[in-house]
C-alpha cells in the first residue's frame, strides 16, 4: 500500500499550511481556557486540602475515641475499686491507682480536641472530686456517694456515643465541603474540555496534519473509555464476589448460605436437607494466647480442612467468627448425619501447626434435617440450638436437633415446671464419695442435683440443665444446691462437699455475695466447700476469673473438672485460679494396659504436687483401675467402684 501521499503522524505541523489565520476569536477561547484551567487547578488543590482536612480528622478521632473508651473503662474500674472499698474498707490501696488512672486519661481528654473536651461534664469531674473526699475522709456510707457513683456511671456510659455522633456530624460537614470542591472540579473540568474540543476542532478545519493527531488522541481517550468500562465491569463481579463470599477464609459468608440454603429447600422439597451447625472449641483461647494473625491462620486452615472432609456436591460456609455451617441435600437419615459430622470432628480435631507451635481445637456441631415447612432462618435456628447443646453437655460433641425434645411448646413448658420446682420443693441432693485411696475413707462427697418432677419421676441434669442455661434459671437453681448442700454438709463432723457450677452463675454480679451469705447462714467452714467449675468455663471465659478469686479469698477452694478434655494444657494449670484438678475418666478406662494413659497421670501426679494441687482421678470403677492409680502414686479417686450417687449420704459415714 502507498502511503507516501500521507503526512506522517510524528510530523511537525508547519505554520504557513493554516488556511485561517488566528483571529481575536481564538486568542479570547485560548485566554478563557486558560482561566479555566487555571481554577481547575486551584479547585484540585482545594479539593486535596479539604480531604488532608478529613483524613487528619479522622485520624484525630481514632485516637480520641480510644482515650474515650479508656476513660470509660477507667470509670468502671474506678466505681469497681469504690465498691469493693465501701464492702471492705481494706480495699482502699486499689481506690488510689483506678483514681490516678481515671484521671490521667481525663487530663488527656482535656489536652485533646475540643469535642472531646465536651463530652466529660462538669458534673462528671464534681462527680469524681466527690468520691475522691470521700475516700479520703473514709466516708463509706454517704448519699453523696452514691449519688456520685451513679452520675459517673451514667455520664461515662454515654461519652462514646456522645463522641461519635458529634465527630459524625463534623466529618459530615467536611465530607460535604469536599463534594462540593468535587463538584465544582467537575464543572470546570467539563467546561475546560469543551472549550478544548471546540478550540482544537476549530483550529483541525485548517491544519489537517494537527486534525489527524487529534483524531489520534480521540482514538486513545475512546481506548481508555473501553479499558475503564471492562475495569468497571471486573469491579462489579469483584464487588458481587465479596458481597457474598468471606474475605478471610474464601467461603461463602452468611448471605450467600441464605440463598443456598433457601433455594435448597425450595428445589428439594420431597428430599430432606441437612444442616451441620459447627462451632470451633477453644477458639478464643488460641486467638487471645498466639494472636490474631495467627487466629485468622488457623480459621483458614480450619475452612479448608472443612471443605476436604464433607463432598464436593456439599456446600460450605462460614457463618460468623469461628463458626460454619454446611449443607447436605442427600443425607439418607441421622447415621449417615452423624458419620458426616464424625468426619468433620475428626478433621478439625487433628493438631493445627501455627509456626513451630501446635494448636489443638476442637468442634460442637448440631445437626437439623428439614421438614416440609422447614425455611432457612428456622434450619439454622434448629442446628444452632443442636449445636449449644453439644457444647453445653459433658462429653458431648455432636448432637441431633429433636424437634420433639427442642419444640418451644415443650421448652416453655420445661422451663415454667422447672421455675415452680425450685419454689416446691421437687429439687434433691444425690451424692457421691470422694476417697482416700489409701485408706478408703470418704473425705468429700460430691452434691448432685436431681428433679423429681410430678408424672417424671426422677430426671437427671442433662435433661434440664440445658433448659436452665438458656433461660437464666442456672444462677437460681445454683444458689439452691449450693445452700442445700452446706446446710446438709454442716451437719457432719469434716467431711467437704463439692458443687458444680456454671459461668453463667460465675457472671452473676450477686454470686460472691450469695456464697458468703449460705457460709454464714449454714456455718459450714468455708474450707470444707469445693465449687467445681469446667476447663471451658475457666479458660474460654476471662470474666469468670475474677468471682474466682474473689471464691478463693473467702476460703472456698475451687476444683477443675473434667480435666483433660480438650481444652487446656498442663502448662496452663499454674495461671488457673484453682486448688483442685479432677481428671477426667476418659483416661482411666484402659489405665491398667495403656502406657501412654499412665505417663499421663503419673505425669500429672508430679505436676499437682509441684504446683501444691490436689488431684482427683474420676471414673473409678473397679479395684484394677484403683490399685493401678495407687502404683502411680494418686492419692484421690472418684467413680462407681467407691460408690454410686445416692440420696442422703451426706449424713452418714
């Protein structure tokens, strides 16, 4: 092809080739182009500015609000210290560090921006000065106290809200002058291209080679349209993707498990679906003891461990924190749910390596089967509580949801006889001997709780305790064994009784109280009491630890059960508030031919002794098993062979 008639592209553009000469006109549009131009530029660095103006503010509000929240947790802390103070007038050496710590964040507060400074009221700071003199002058009983004590709790609990709204409505005022430098950045842009378009067209009539350039330059902007569109279109399918998959483990996330799980049951209406509700153990522990990073390591690990264990047709989701969710539409009955979810217990069992160090978790999983009005927010519902029940009961892993035992009829029902039974008097005491494997003698008898409920007979915990747990009738059926058990242990000559209780009475703020109130009330030495909490309870819940101490400092020992479980570690058992270890009876079944059972718990037996701990070896039940504990040197035991749970034991030897 000839091209040498053409001009070439690069070619400059020769003055005397214009067929129109630069009139006024020209000049004018090029002078006005230029203004525009000129304030685009001064709009653009207005518009820089406003957003470093918004990006320091906000910058200014993150470390605000955590002085905020600091003063907020410093307020609590400060009223704590004033109470324990006003119960015990020995506890004024903690009043003095919460008070300089209060008002350390307080100055800093006052140092920091202005809407800060007007979050923390006059009345508060009157408020904190009132407590300050009252300590002070060892005024524990005074109305001004408490006075005081409730403006600080009322002032602090609002601050942060107080803050954000007032940094909200600056931010927004910021962010609308910036939209509005936008604005007007777009209109002179517009008006700037237009000009330009106008002026290089009207220029192009008589300079062709200068026109061809031009045309060149319109081909590349309409390349780059096309280049920005497919850009556009790639950012809606990444924006689809993350709306409904998990940015951290690449599982689907709660909205699409909704979408899933509802056309599951709409297109599979004459095939059952099946739900796996499955909640990491010892999750927290992990995260709070490694870190973070390394938490989200291991939920990674655990998603794809997950993923490998169920079938390809099966589908997968993470519900929320360390819980997922999996969706079967062709699981035959329960045995086949249960082996499905036995595979998944197996593989998230298995030790997880996070750099050099191993981590050991555990999975609850619950199990629901649709029915034929079955939707998805009541499937989830169903294996969620499925799941809860697993985790809730001793030994229990797995659990099937029972539309017949789970129903809100019967649940109501359960909970309303189960509220009457605590004010009726249908509640008893079984016991069962803790021994000197020595000599044999009964030194602890352990209190279980029974209900014998009308038209029932007698039930056992696990048919109601989980009832009692939802419902906050725990904390109440608990003050009820524990008063029972010290009335009936205070009429023994030194035999200690043991009682279980849960985090949910642990959390109760009147639970110390309680305690101290039945010691009193019983006059059963506080050391012949053991209250004897769970390795989940102790170690997966940080707020228990406190009441703990609190248990231990009124003489009250407290007792670690079910040890070995799957949830602690020997090496934790030193910062555990606790004076007694029962090991579990999963490693006595087979002590008198397992080795590696024995290096255990002879292990163990050198360890409590070290640390000055008791330990109690559960589920005892024939003379091999004892007479192999005694060669490993164990010197208390728990279990069948000593006795089974009888009433009235307690009042004889």
């Amino acid at each position: 092809m000839d091209t040498s008639s053409k001009p070439a592209m690069n070619a400059e553009v020769d003055p005397q080739t214009l067929q129109v000469g630069i009139r006024p006109a020209q000049i004018a549009t090029s002078l006005i182009l230029v203004t525009l131009l000129a304030a685009l530029g001064m709009s653009a660095f207005r518009n820089a500015d406003a957003r470093d103006r918004e990006t320091e503010f906000l910058s200014t509000v993150e470390e605000t609000a955590t002085l905020v929240i600091s003063a907020q947790r410093d307020s609590l802390a400060f009223i704590d210290a004033i109470d324990d103070w006003r119960d015990n007038s020995r506890n004024i050496d903690s009043v003095w560090p919460a008070y300089e710590n209060l008002t350390g964040h307080l100055d800093q507060i006052d140092a920091s921006d202005e809407i800060a400074k007007s979050v923390i009221s006059p009345t508060y700071l009157s408020a904190v000065t009132e407590l300050e003199s009252a300590v002070k002058a060892q005024n524990t009983t005074s109305d001004a106290i408490n006075n005081a004590r409730a403006t600080i709790l009322r002032e602090s609990r609002g601050w942060l809200t107080t803050y954000q709204t007032t940094a909200v409505a600056e931010l927004k005022e910021l962010s609308e002058n910036r939209a509005t430098n936008e604005r007007n950045q777009a209109v002179l842009l517009l008006a700037s291209l237009a000009l330009s378009v106008w002026l290089l067209s009207w220029i192009a009539i008589s300079v062709a080679r200068t026109y061809r350039k031009a045309r060149v330059i319109i081909s590349q902007e309409e390349s780059k349209v096309v280049s920005a569109r497919s850009a556009l279109r790639h950012a809606s399918d990444q924006l689809s993707y993350q709306a409904h998959h998990d940015s951290l483990t690449g599982l689907p996330n709660r909205v699409a498990l909704m979408e899933n799980l509802s056309i599951a049951l709409n297109e599979k209406a004459q095939q059952p679906v099946t739900v796996f509700f499955c909640d990491l153990d010892r999750f927290k522990v992990v995260n709070d003891s490694l870190g973070h990073a390394i938490g989200d390591e291991l939920l990674i690990e655990a998603a794809v461990r997950l993923a490998s264990a169920v079938r390809e047709q099966d589908f997968v989701a993470r519900f929320g924190g360390d819980e997922f969710v999996v969706v079967c539409t062709d699981i035959e009955d329960n045995a086949a749910a249960l082996r499905m979810a036995e595979r998944i217990t197996r593989a998230l069992s298995k030790p997880f390596d996070m750099h050099g160090d191993e981590a050991f978790i555990g999975v609850s999983i619950g199990i629901a089967t649709s029915r034929i009005d079955s939707t998805a927010n009541q499937m989830l519902r169903d294996a969620d509580i499925a799941m809860y029940r697993a985790k809730a009961l001793p030994g229990a892993h797995i659990e099937v949801f029972d539309i017949t035992a789970d129903s809100y009829s019967v649940r109501f029902d359960t909970e309303n006889a189960l509220r009457r039974a605590i004010n009726n008097n249908q509640l008893l005491l079984h016991w069962q001997p803790i021994v000197n494997l020595k000599n044999g003698q009964a030194h602890t008898l352990e209190a279980l709780v029974r209900w014998d409920r009308p038209g029932a007979g007698i039930l056992l915990p696990a048919e109601f305790m989980g009832i009692a747990e939802d419902s906050g009738l725990i904390v109440e059926l608990g003050r009820w064994v524990i008063s029972a058990a010290c009335s009936a242990a205070a009429l023994t000559d030194d035999r200690s009784v043991a009682v279980n209780v849960s985090a949910r009475q642990l959390r109760d703020i009147r639970f110390v109280d309680d305690l101290r109130e039945i010691l009193a009330e019983s006059g059963l030495p506080p050391e012949r009491l053991i209250l004897e909490v769970t390795e989940h309870t102790v170690i997966d819940s940080a707020v228990v630890n406190a009441p703990l101490r609190r248990v231990r400092e009124l003489g009250v020992r407290v007792a670690l059960d079910d040890f070995g479980t799957g949830y602690s570690s020997l090496g934790l058992l030193n910062r555990l508030p606790v004076d007694i270890v029962k090991l579990d009876r999963a490693f006595v079944r087979e002590i008198t031919t397992n080795e590696p059972n024995q290096a255990i718990v002879k292990a163990l037996v050198q360890l409590t002794a070290a640390l000055n701990m008791m330990l109690i070896v559960e589920g005892v039940e024939s003379d091999a098993q004892r007479k192999t504990l005694r060669s490993l040197g164990v010197l208390h035991g728990q279990g069948y062979w000593f006795g089974q749970p009888e009433p009235g034991r307690i009042l004889t030897k």
